[in-house]
C-alpha cells in the first residue's frame, strides 16, 4: 500500500501540482485549504506525512503543527514564504520534521518526502535491535550494547531519541538534560554530546548517530 500524504495548502494551484508529482512518485494524496479542518481530519484518518503552509485560512500552521505534537508524531513539513531564520527556529523547535521554503521545486518536496518515510522505516524496523531506552531502570542500550551514561548524557540521549529526526536546539536539550535548572551555557551541550558520541561508537562502528545541524542544535538518526 502507497503511502497517503495530506496536502494542506490553501494555493490550489500549487496543491494540484504536489498531488500531481506525489502521483507519480506512487504516492497517495488528500488536500485540505483550510486550517481549522485539519486536526478534525488526521484524528478521524492519519496520514502518513504532513505538507503543511504555515499561511492558512481558518488557522495558521504553527498552531496546527503545535497541537498535533500533543498527540501525534505523524512527519510534518512544513511549506512556507517566511524565509527569516526565526520562522525556520520555531518551526522545528514545535516539532517539525523538515522545512521547505517557496517557492520549491515539487520534485524536492518529493524527494524530501521519500528520505523522511524512510527515516521512519528504517526506525520501525530497528526498534528491536537499535536504540532500547527504558526511564524507569534509567537504563540504554544500542545494538544490544549497554550503554555506560551519566544521568545528564542519558536525559539527552532520551530527547533526541523521543523524536529521531527533529532537531532540538541548544536550549532545548540543556532544559531537559539539567531538571535542577541551574545555568549553564549553551555551548556545555556540546561537552555533553561529545561524550555521548563517544560512548556510542562502539555500539554501532563507523556511523555516529547525533548529527550537529549548523545555527540550529542537534538530531539522532537511527
């Protein structure tokens, strides 16, 4: 079965075009141009990826992609005009998986779309012999290796791993990795995460999976 993607794009136009191109990528497609329908739509039929404007009648993108992080972790891209860094920062920082800005190429989008299908692929089918992290035992294994971790390492091995793909920024990961909230500085998480990388190689030779993505913070990929 064909993945379904779910265009939600008040440009008809440019809806038509992404439907057409996902087409014949093999993909199927629902649209929706009005925000305040979408919430409504994956909770009644989850798609499997999202193309989201952050432009929208009825409800603004960021909205709807900070609701659907409540209670789904359905790959979310998200298409828009703003190009300023800070659209880009809060797009990811509320759980955005990509970010295109128009205009695009729909052959781009397509490819964006496959590499991050893929990604969730590749992370369902390596739950069992990958990354197990159990909070309770405080407890990490990766390639059925145990992992030797302070608890600050651990807590971000557990952010990054809660979402394989997003990046979380600086601040982000020292908000959750220090929950006695005393002050660091930004650059203490890439001690941490040094460390950390450190720790995993062996578990899994030649592949690092804490990738540092440039002005914006880090991910884990699986």
């Amino acid at each position: 079965m064909s993945a379904r993607i779910l265009i939600v794009e008040d440009e008809a136009k440019l809806a038509a075009l992404l439907a057409d191109y996902l087409k014949a990528a093999d993909f199927s497609s629902q649209w929706i141009s009005d925000g305040a329908e979408v919430i409504p739509a994956v909770k009644a039929d989850p798609p499997d990826l999202i193309l989201l404007d952050i432009m929208l009648p009825g409800r603004n993108g960021l909205d709807i992609c900070r609701e659907l992080r409540q209670f789904s972790e359905v790959p979310i891209v998200m298409l828009t005009a703003r190009v300023e860094e800070i659209d880009r920062l809060l797009g990811l920082e509320l759980g955005a998986d990509d970010y295109i800005c128009k205009p695009f190429s729909p052959r781009e989008v397509v490819a964006r779309v496959k590499a991050i299908l893929r990604r969730v692929k590749r992370t369902r089918r390596g739950e069992e012999s990958g990354l197990q992290i159990d909070s309770e035992r405080f407890s990490a294994t990766l390639n059925g290796h145990t992992l030797k971790l302070t608890p600050v390492e651990f807590r971000l091995l557990q952010t990054l791993a809660s979402a394989p793909g997003r990046v979380f920024s600086r601040e982000q990961l020292l908000d959750h990795a220090y929950t006695d909230h005393r002050i660091v500085t930004d650059r203490t998480v890439d001690s941490h995460v040094k460390n950390l990388r450190r720790k995993l190689e062996p578990a899994n030779p030649g592949q690092d999976i804490i990738h540092s993505i440039y002005g914006l913070g880090y991910k884990l990929e699986l």
